[in-house]
C-alpha cells in the first residue's frame, strides 16, 4: 500500500512539473534574464572572462538565451518520457538522429534486477536516465600493461560481461606483453558482439615521459591524459576505467549518463572518497590543486568531441607544466593532472553519483556514499593492498570480486539476440567452427572425440611475470611440458633440476587458476624463477587436449631449441647444459635430428635421484629403476636400444619402429602435435611417426637420462581401461591419422600401416 501511495505522489509531482515548466520558462526568459538591468551570463565560458555585471553584447545574450531554451526543452522531453513510464504507456520518440528499440527487456543479464536496471535507475539518484539503445555500442578504454595487470583486465571484463546487454567494444592501451597476452584471450574467448583494439603504449610514452612521478603505475599511469589523440577520431564518447575496478550493474546505465551532460560539460567523474587533496592527512602533506575533495580518475566519462574542440591536449599539458615547477612530481599520476586542469576549468565535469565509483582504499570514506550495499555499481579497489583494505563491508566486496575471478568465462559466450553480429573478435572464428561442426555426424559414436579438434580453448598465456633472454650462442633449450591440477606438486621438482627456461600449458578452470596462482605466489622456488612460462588453458569439454597443450606451450618459446618432456618426469642434473653441448656436436642447426632422452622410472614414492650414469645403471642392477613402461608398454620405448646406452660412450642413431614414442630435443620449426588425439592413448606416437615421416633422424644420447616419478593414474587412462567405446574410437582416430599420412607423403607412409600390421 506504501509503495502505491508513493508512486501516486511521484506521479502527482511529474504532472505538476510538467505543467509549471512553460510557465517558469517563458517568465525566465522575459523577466528573468535580467538582473538589476542587466544580463546574467548562461555560460561556464563567459562567466570567466566577464563579472557578472558587465554588459553582454546583444548577440552573445541570444546565443545564451537559445542555449537556456534548448536545455529547457531537453528537460521536458525528459519528463514526459518519465511521465509516460509512470502511466505505463511506451515512451513518446526520441528527437534526433537515433533510433531503435531499447535493451529493457532481452539481454544476457541473470537477474530480473539487473534486467530492468537501465529503466528503473538508482534510487539514489533524482530523475530518470535516458534508456541506451537495444544494440548501441558501447565504448570502454583501459590503460594495461604487464603480466599482472593483464590479468586484472580478466576480471574487470567478466564483470562487465556477466552484465552487459548490449555489444562493447574494447579500447585496449596496452604494452607489447599485455597485447600479446590479451589478443590471444579475447580470440580464443570468441565472445559474440565484443570487438577489441589495441593501441600502442610503448608509442605513447613520449607523450608523457617528461611528467616525473610517484605513483605505483609509473609512467601507465599518465596515458589516460592522450586518450583524444590516442582513439579513433570519429569515436566521440568513452568510458574509461582502470583495471582494478568490478561491476555490479550493467555498464549501459553508465553509459546512458552522457545524455545528462550539459554545457561544455565533457568529464564525468566521482568525487575522491578520501582526504587526499584536503591536504590533511599528516604534517606538510602537500596535494596537488583540487576542486573540494577532487575527484577520482578510475572511472571517467569522456566526451572526446568536446574535449577535442576545446584544445584538451593543450589545456592539461599547460596545467601540468605550471604546477609542476612547484610539485615537481606527480603524487597520484593522472589523477593530479586531471583535478589541477578542473581546478581551473570547473564547467568541464559532471559529477557522478558516487555508487559509480566506490573507492576501497585505507583513507577512503565510501561507506558515507551509500546506504546498503544493494545501491552499488561499481567497486574500485584503488589501493595497492586491494583485498586487505578496511571496510564494513569488505566481505561483501571480497565476495563479489573473487565471484568474478572465479567464474567460468566460458559461460559468458552469450548471443545478443536481436543485434546484427559485426566484425568482433569472435564473428569469423565463430562461423568457421559452426560450418566445421555443421559437417561432422552427430550420430557418430565417436562424435565427442572428433568435436574435441575444434573445440577453442580460452587461453590465457604467460600468466605469471616472464622474463628470459636467450643465450647469445643460438643453443638455448626449453623444456615444453603440459599438466592439470593434479600434477602442480611436480613443478618445484622440475625446477630444481632444470636450471633452464620453461614453457608449460596448464588445463584449470577458471577457480583453479587462481588455486595455482596462490600456490605459486607462495612458493620461494617458483617465485625465484622469471624463466618460467605458464600458460592457462581453460577447461572445456569432456577430454583431456593433451596435444593442444603441448602445442600451445611449443609456440610460447623464445628459444632455437626445446626438450619435449611430460610434467611427471624429472631430468638429470645438469641435462640442461649437456643439452646446449649436444646441439653444437650434432649440429642440430642445420640438420633434421631428433635428440632422444632415454627415459626411465621408478615405482617409490621417495628416490635418491642418481647423480651420475654410473650411479643410474646401479640402480637399474639393483631393482630401484626400471626401463620406462617395460612391463606394460615395452614397444614405446624398446627402440631406444637400452643395452645398447649402457655402455655407449658417443651418440648412437636408432629407426623408428611402431609405437614408438620416445622424450626428444628438437628445433622450434618442428611439426605439432595432432589434435585429434585426447586423453590418453597414441598422443605421442602420432608425432613422432610425422617427424619419422619428414626424414628426422632418431639420435640417442649416450649421457642422458630422465626418470618418471609415480602418481595416481589420471581419469582418462582410467577411463580408456574401463570404457570400450574409448578404445574403439581411439583405434578409429589411428587408422583416420595413418590414412591422412599416407595422403600427405605417399608412397613413403606405406610402411606405418605395413609395421601396424605387423606388430
């Protein structure tokens, strides 16, 4: 009944409004446009360069007059759409050169809340914003750069996905790492109506290098100040935002603010939370220049036309040149520069409702800037302890920010029904896989297996901070290995053993890489290691891509040469340095040689792990180490020819013999791994028998050694046991792959099916 009495007076107030405003209008602009005699200035502009008792010319005070009307005419379009909502009829049109229907009711939102929140608004704020068009695009930039701040960019993106209703498109700043980083995601993400540009950060840095500066993004920090001579010159709006920000609403309701922009109104920002420009936070803090409180830069709306128009580049670099024989530096990067130029230029902002950017840092107010949390829309954690930070509700906010990085991006690749598709990242790759999909049988028992080769994988490379330069004399070697969770205790062993660059593809969801991600922060040897590559590949389907993996940590090297191992192996030693010397005496440079690992293995839990050849063969005496799989899978490795490196003293050469699938050093140029085969069951072997049938000769190395450790068997070897229709499928997809051999080399593949035959 409240609820109903209130609406009545909201609809009582809208109609008298709407009534008194002509009335109020036309005395305005008779009467009113005078004061004591004289003109009163319309104009943010004019009220600087004249008193407001000085005469106008007559023109100027028509073009104020004209401005008022339009205004007061914007604003009663605005009430009567309100008023229309109010007794439930559709909105009278738009004026303009707009049109369309709008995104109230279809969407990808997971909430009736969330779904009708561009029309209902906040109630916190006064009046009604204008509804975005169902498939206008909206605009987003972010500054990037790094390893850590590409995965900040992760999050912030899902929230705005998990959402957005109407197509985005990412304006990305970003740096050679953070672009390589973020292009391979967003193309293998292939989310529908989402298109991503890059602009060149490194190209920037002169546009800002001469403004010293303290903050923690370094010189990132100040390239939101070029963003108009950065992006498109016909892009006219964008909302730019840093990476540590979370969305709890639609991206669109902050879009629809710039219909409220007036005047030379081109910055929407919300006013800083804390005491930073107060300038009194501890003895002789000394801010920058501010307008009250100032305002904060982790979200900003930009109306680059305007900014444009009025010589923005000139204005802020002005400001900054005479501030900084002052300040001498910049305390808050951006954020200084900006709040100095609107010191001087107050007419410039529209202050946003502060629930547009809630800033969690220790001197922050923001539980002052709304009543319940339910008022929120966006999260700023502007604090370089992020999640650490004090708060009443800081739960709530932990809460919703790790439900985001914890979501399964994959369920985020949701149609915008309605929307012709344009040419986003995901629109050509995604009728490529749909027309490759279309030919397979769906009827066909091995349906699964065949879907699996095209299946795309979000990825997400070099997850962790990289950092490797290649030797100097053209011998460097990476080890390329691939796991899942349940091998991640191996890694810390590795590294112990190979001193060398690493590359490994790694199969987690998306709540595991952050499992990985903790684990691997508070490991010492992981930590103390740049050279390794981590690369996530994030679940999907029902099968293990072990050759996928493989190939995805194969192209991640910087270096000639790579050992193709298996996470739950353990090299020997210094097999790192005795693999540089073998690629000079085999001259692996110019010659097509597969250097062989001899592999072998153990059935305890705890092992010696043998220092020497010498100390090896011991051990293999005595029962301790075994010739890898002899007694259950003799053929992959009987070709290496064990009796014979017990006593070899220099390389020996072997033949390929079926099933073969031994451990090699090979040159990057290499082929890839087959991804028809998952799972268990003929990985190896199928690229081996292709490097067999390019003509690489198979060199086994007299003084090398690796030894598998032993684990719990993995779910698919598991489940090619115990399902026959796997092992069907899986000698299905052999004869498939034998017959494309012998299409691709002839005469020469005969003998695989000759030997398959024979075994």
């Amino acid at each position: 009944m409240l609820g109903v009495c209130r609406g009545r007076r909201k609809f009582l107030a809208a109609s008298l409004t709407l009534l008194c405003i002509p009335a109020l209008t036309w005395i305005y602009l008779f009467a009113g446009s005078l004061e004591d005699g004289k003109p009163v200035s319309l104009s943010p502009l004019e009220s600087q360069a004249h008193s407001p008792r000085s005469p106008a010319s007559s023109p100027r005070e028509r073009e104020g007059l004209e401005a008022r009307v339009r205004e007061v005419e914007e604003e009663n379009r605005a009430l009567r759409r309100q008023l229309s909502l109010a007794r439930g009829r559709p909105p009278a049109p738009r004026l303009g050169n707009h049109s369309g229907t709008y995104s109230v009711e279809e969407g990808t939102g997971d909430s009736e809340s969330l779904r009708a929140g561009i029309v209902a608004g906040n109630s916190s704020e006064c009046g009604q914003q204008p509804a975005v068009e169902k498939c206008e695009t909206i605009h987003v930039a972010i500054v990037c750069a790094g390893y850590n701040a590409s995965r900040d960019v992760v999050t912030l993106v899902k929230s705005v996905l998990f959402h957005r209703r109407n197509p985005l498109h990412f304006h990305l700043i970003a740096d050679s790492i953070a672009e390589q980083i973020l292009a391979m995601l967003f193309h293998t993400w292939m989310v529908p109506a989402v298109r991503v540009d890059f602009y060149n950060a490194e190209e920037l840095k002169s546009e800002v290098s001469w403004i010293p500066n303290k903050h923690y993004s370094g010189i990132y920090g100040l390239m939101k100040l070029v963003l108009t001579k950065t992006l498109p010159a016909n892009l006219e709006r964008v909302i730019v935002l840093d990476t540590d920000i979370t969305f709890a609403t639609d991206i669109a309701e902050l879009w629809a603010v710039f219909h409220r922009f007036r005047g030379q109104q081109a910055l929407g920002l919300v006013e800083n939370q804390s005491d930073w420009y107060l300038g009194n936070l501890w003895k002789n803090h000394r801010p920058w220049p501010a307008l009250g409180r100032g305002y904060n830069t982790g979200v900003i709306l930009l109306l680059l036309d305007k900014l444009r128009k009025m010589k923005w580049e000139q204005m802020w670099r002005l400001t900054a040149e005479r501030e900084l024989m002052g300040m001498l530096s910049t305390s808050l990067a951006d954020q200084d520069i900006f709040n100095a130029v609107i010191k001087q230029n107050p007419f410039l902002v529209y202050q946003l409702p502060c629930f547009w950017n809630v800033q969690l840092s220790d001197h922050t107010r923001s539980e002052q800037c709304y009543r319940d949390v339910s008022d929120l829309k966006v999260i700023h954690w502007n604090s370089p302890k992020k999640l650490r930070v004090k708060n009443k509700h800081v739960e709530f906010f932990r809460n919703l920010y790790l439900t985001f990085l914890e979501y399964d991006g994959n369920l985020l690749r949701r149609e915008l029904f309605g929307c012709p598709s344009e040419a986003g990242v995901a629109d050509a790759s995604n009728k490529d896989l749909q027309k490759q999909l279309s030919e397979l049988d769906e009827d066909d028992l091995c349906y699964e297996f065949r879907r699996e080769r095209f299946t795309v994988h979000r990825t997400h490379l070099y997850f962790l901070h990289y950092e490797h330069e290649p030797a100097t004399d053209g011998t460097d070697v990476t080890l390329v290995a691939q796991l899942s969770m349940d091998r991640l205790q191996m890694l810390e062993a590795i590294c112990k053993h190979w001193e060398g660059p690493i590359s490994l593809a790694l199969y987690l969801s998306d709540a595991e890489a952050q499992q990985f991600l903790r684990y691997a922060q508070g490991s010492e040897v992981l930590m103390g290691r740049h050279n390794v590559g981590y690369h996530i590949v994030y679940k999907e389907g029902q099968f293990y891509p072990v050759n996928l993996l493989r190939n995805v940590a194969m192209k991640h090297i910087s270096t000639p040469y790579m050992f193709l191992s298996d996470i739950d192996f353990l090299p020997m030693y210094g097999l790192y340095e005795y693999l540089r010397k073998s690629v000079i005496q085999l001259d692996l440079a110019n010659t097509k040689k597969a250097m062989i690992v001899p592999a072998f293995e153990t059935l305890r839990y705890r092992l010696s792990f043998p220092k020497s050849k010498a100390e090896l063969l011991s051990m293999l005496d005595m029962g301790t180490l075994f010739t890898f799989r002899y007694h259950v899978w003799t053929k992959g490795h009987a070709p290496t020819n064990f009796a014979k490196w017990r006593t070899a003293t220099t390389p020996y050469r072997v033949q390929w013999e079926a099933d073969f699938e031994p451990y090699v050093v090979l040159r990057r140029d290499c082929p890839e791994y087959d991804r028809r085969f998952v799972g268990f069951g003929w990985n190896k072997v199928a690229h081996i028998m292709e490097l067999d049938a390019q003509e690489y000769e198979f060199t086994v190395l007299p003084n090398a050694y690796m030894i598998h450790m032993p684990h719990a068997p993995s779910f698919d070897i598991t489940k090619f046991r115990s399902n026959k229709q796997y092992r069907v499928c899986l000698k299905t997809l052999k004869e498939e792959f034998q017959q494309d051999m012998s299409r691709r080399y002839g005469f020469a593949a005969l003998k695989y099916l000759t030997a398959e035959n024979n075994s």
